[in-house]
C-alpha cells in the first residue's frame, strides 16, 4: 500500500482533537469537522479504497447538522470510531482494518442506515481461475461484452461534445457496473479489476466531484480497449485451453489517478454561497477577506464571520454542507428488455414459414376444396391465408437488423482520425432505422470504414484551410442509408475538397487504364476510383487510401457530374434488400 503522506498524518490528528470536542447541536463544531473531512478526503484521493468510508462519514456529519438524525448519541460515537480506524490505518498502513473495532463501526453503519462496503478479500488469498468448465457461459460473456463496449465508446464521443450531459454518464457507467460484476462471477479478475476502477471516475463524475474533459473521454477510450485486448486473449485462451494472459493495469491506473487530479471540478466558495443565499452582503463579505489576509494565522472564513457575529453557526454550517454536498445524478431512464436467439432457429423459422406458405396454397388451390360452396369454409380459408402472411412478414423480419448499430461504429472511428489529423468533423448519420439483412452487415463494414476514413483524411480540409474558403472550420461527414425501389442505397458524402479530376486523369493514364491522348467527359472521371485496383491516394500526404478492389460498382452506377474539387455523394452498390421478395 502506498505509504501516506505527513499531511495526511496531521489531518487525521486534527479530525481526532476536533471530533473529541464534538457535541450534540454543535453546528459550527460540526462544520469545521466537515471542512478538515474534505481536505483529508481530498489529501487521500489516490487512495481510492477509503472513498466510500468518507462518504459514510461525511454523510453523517451533514445528517448531523441537518437534524436528520434521530440517535445522535450513536451518530457522534460513529464520528469518533471513524477517525479512530483513521488512525489506525496510518499507523499500520492496511485497508479495511479487522478486528472488534471495525466490527463497531459496521454495526453502527447498519443501524443509522448507511451502505455498506462490500466485504474485504481474505490477504494472500489465491485469486479462483476463470469458470473455464462452462465455455458457453463464457462465449456468452464474450457477445454481451462486445456489444456493451461499441455502446460505451458512442456514448464517449457523445458525451465529449455533451459534457454536462449526467444522462450520458449514467449510460456509460450502466454496461461498466453490468461487466464488472459478471466478470467478478466469472473469475475474471483483471477484467473485474479494471471494470471496478473505470466506475469508480465515472461514480465521481456522477457525483460532480470530477468534470468531463478530452483527457478523460480519452482514459475511458483507452479503458475499452484494453477490455477489448483481454476479451480477444479470453477467446483465445478458451480455443487453445490456457489460461488467460496478465496485462499490466498500472497505466491505466495511473491515468485515471492523474485525470482525477487536475480535473477535479473546483467547490463553490463559501463566501459567495452566504452572499447568493442573501445571508451576508458583498461588501462584507470582501471586509472580511481583507481583515483574513493580514493575519498571520488567520482562521478559516466561517469561524470569523461566527466570531464576528455577521452570520448565525447555524447558516455557516448549512453553507458549508452546500459546499460539500454531493450532486444528484439525472434519473436513469428505463432500458428495453431483449431476447437474443440463435441464428440458425431464425433460418430454420424462416424456412418452414417459407414451407408453410406453399402449402397454404396448395390448400386454396386444391379442387376438391374449390368446388364446395360453402362461405365458412371460404372465410376460414381467407383468415388463414391473412394470418400466414402476416407470421411470413413477421418472420422474414427478424433476419432485418437496424443500419444504425454499424453506423454507429463509425463515430469512433472519425473522432480519432480527425484528432489524429487536425481536423474538425462533424459526423452526422440519417437513416439509422433502415434495416438490412443482418449476412450484409459484416459485408458493407470493411468498404465503410475504407470510405469513411478516405473521406476525413483525403476529403475534408484542415480549419485553417476550410477558413481560407470561406467554409465552417468543422467539416461535415454524413453517412445515408434508405431504400429506393427494391435496393437499399447507402450514401457517404461530405463537404470537402472533393475529387481532383486532373489528379485522377494522371493516375489513370500512368497506369496505362486510359491513353495518354484520350479526353474522356467528366463522369468517366469519378468512376475511374472504383476500377479494380484503382488507387485513392492522389493528394500528398494520404495514407487510408486502398482502392475499391471487390466492391467494384456496376455500370450505370456512381456516375458524379459534378465540377472539380467538390465533396460529393459516394454511393457504393445497392445492398439487395433480402427482406422484400
């Protein structure tokens, strides 16, 4: 355990001497005890196992001050056994201490209402291996992981440009909280570890405790990742039968300690609470100040003004609980439920609802049914006929899945490209909710992210260049998908600098695809980038450029009569919409 600092000594020793003269309707003794908590708390952040311990105390100390107490004989007495085991951990370096004491504490905890920490490991215990007799439970484990992790990275990037969004906190911190514990059932202890440490920044975001900055979207990004790199090792692990590998948290640990630190949201002072809440003017409130600066020790600014008897104890206390009081997070909304089945039952619902059509109509068509009159009969064979279509509709369905889970897995993408470039994007999605055969999905991925990044790094400009013509210093990426008679179109399109037609003559001709004489008219041009093998990387500086190869469009299609040096539209070829037959 890391060791503890002299300051933090000599807080511990001053909450001792303060909670020893503590008594009941104390206020001001009470305040002051709250005020030397925070700055300990505050000493101590990096020792991140005493967090929920000082929230126990610091909650009721502000109970205390606010008359929520009923026993505020037990209270106090909870207060003077708190800095006790405070003491004891500097003196002996471990947490949570044992014995009869902690015991005390614990009853107390329980009876004034507090949460309580979940129990301490057993020291020098071996840590259990990974549930490896159960591998469905595992490659389970492994999907939902997956799928919660590509939530939590949109969520990060929205939450880069939403930062007071608590919502999106909340929806961040959810699917951590969910991995943590399954992998904690499952013995996966460093994907536990990890989860545990993610949630407690995020609990302190949560709690307006520490503000959403780059430097934190970006150690959360990181964080994901590396669950990623454990998640690939795990199901390697499960097909080679070893044993997990051990990845180094220490850097991520770090980061998350140093994000902490200088992100820490600054407390309102207590001087402009009382002045916002009408208790003390301005004007005195700056006396004050001035008369604080010129002593030598000079108290803290709510004993002076008590002493000076410019505010009651009573108001300084409640000031000083405002200070210190944590922020409520938004109310979560409710999450719709969902139930995974396994592919091939899907196929084999379609195929005997495929099965169960035909002989629907072979029942119509039969003569024998045909030649009786009989209007029950055809009424009954209508509704059968209306109900079969509808389970047939329904059916085909659930092969359809939404577009926007795949677009969605762009948004990462341009928010680390354009950082990596110096560019500014703006990534706007439409059509999130058209559905496509679920076989197409991986299909479209790989020309996606080929397009998508072509699109931030050839065709978007810098700011300062975008400036110079006049244009938003943030470019606009849109990616599109909607259907168009029996296709489903999906478009890429921004506003940068376009196709370079002459660059793209050049390279052509190099290549010896058209002659060094030939004039062809523009939209020969355009199409001249999804030849097979043809080259994307005609600017200086490209890097993502690597030809359309296996998705080379049909003729007829992408054709852009457009004048040079434009963004434009980038159709790829029309995903066949397998849910229409």
């Amino acid at each position: 355990m890391t060791q503890t600092a002299p300051q933090i000594e000599a807080l511990v020793e001053q909450l001792a001497l303060k909670v020893m003269i503590l008594e009941e309707n104390d206020v001001q003794g009470l305040g002051m005890f709250l005020s030397q908590l925070e700055e300990l708390k505050t000493q101590a952040a990096h020792f991140q196992e005493l967090e929920p311990f000082f929230r126990n105390l610091t909650e009721v100390a502000q109970r205390l001050v606010l008359q929520e107490v009923e026993n505020t004989i037990q209270a106090l007495d909870l207060l003077g056994q708190g800095v006790a085991l405070l003491q004891r951990w500097v003196r002996e370096q471990q947490w949570p201490p044992t014995g009869e004491d902690w015991d005390h504490f614990c009853r107390l905890a329980r009876d004034i209402g507090l949460g309580q920490e979940e129990p301490a490991s057993t020291p020098g215990a071996a840590p259990e291996e990974p549930l490896f007799d159960d591998p469905e439970l595992l490659s389970n484990f492994l999907v939902e992981a997956q799928e919660h992790l590509e939530g939590i990275e949109n969520r990060l990037v929205y939450l880069e440009q939403h930062p007071d969004d608590l919502e999106a906190v909340n929806a961040i911190f959810r699917p951590f909280h969910t991995l943590k514990g399954v992998a904690g059932f499952l013995n996966l202890t460093q994907i536990q570890e990890l989860g545990h440490e993610v949630e407690w920044l995020l609990d302190r975001v949560r709690d307006g405790q520490v503000m959403v900055s780059v430097e934190l979207v970006n150690l959360v990004l990181g964080a994901v990742d590396l669950v990623k790199e454990m998640l690939a090792d795990l199901q390697q692990a499960l097909a080679e039968g070893r044993k997990p590998a051990v990845f180094d948290l220490g850097p991520l640990k770090a980061g998350i300690a140093q994000v902490e630190a200088t992100s820490a949201k600054p407390k309102p002072r207590l001087g402009e609470i009382l002045v916002e809440q009408q208790e003390l003017p301005p004007k005195e409130l700056q006396e004050v100040l001035e008369r604080q600066k010129t002593l030598d020790h000079a108290p803290p600014l709510g004993e002076m003004l008590v002493q000076e008897g410019k505010v009651a104890p009573e108001k300084v206390a409640k000031a000083l609980v405002q200070q210190l009081s944590e922020v409520k997070p938004a109310v979560e909304a409710p999450v719709s439920e969902t139930v995974k089945v396994d592919i091939a039952k899907v196929d084999n619902l379609v195929d005997l609802m495929g099965e169960l059509v035909i002989v629907q109509s072979q029942v119509r068509q039969n003569q024998k049914i045909a030649a009786l009159a009989d209007q029950k009969l055809e009424r009954d064979l209508g509704q059968m006929g209306r109900i079969t279509s509808e389970l047939q509709k329904i059916s085909m369905s659930l092969r359809m899945v939404p577009i926007g889970a795949t677009f969605r897995k762009m948004v990462r993408l341009v928010r680390d490209l354009s950082h990596k470039v110096g560019k500014e994007v703006n990534l706007r999605l439409e059509g999130e909710d058209t559905e496509i055969d679920r076989s197409m999905v991986e299909a479209i991925y790989d020309p996606l992210v080929h397009l998508v990044r072509n699109a931030v790094d050839h065709g978007l400009e810098t700011p300062e260049v975008r400036q110079a013509q006049g244009k938003t210093p943030a470019g606009n990426l849109w990616l599109r998908a909607y259907h168009k008679g029996g296709d489903i179109i999906i478009e890429i399109e921004d506003d940068g600098r376009g196709l370079d037609r002459e660059a793209i003559l050049a390279k052509a001709r190099e290549r010896g695809l058209i002659p060094p004489e030939a004039h062809r008219p523009p939209d020969f041009r355009a199409r001249l980038q999804h030849r097979q093998g043809g080259d994307q990387r005609l600017r200086p500086g490209g890097g993502y450029g690597c030809g359309q190869g296996d998705h080379q469009p049909p003729a007829g299609q992408n054709r852009h009569r457009l004048p040079p040096r434009r963004g434009l539209p980038l159709s790829p070829a029309p995903a066949p919409d397998h849910g229409h037959h």
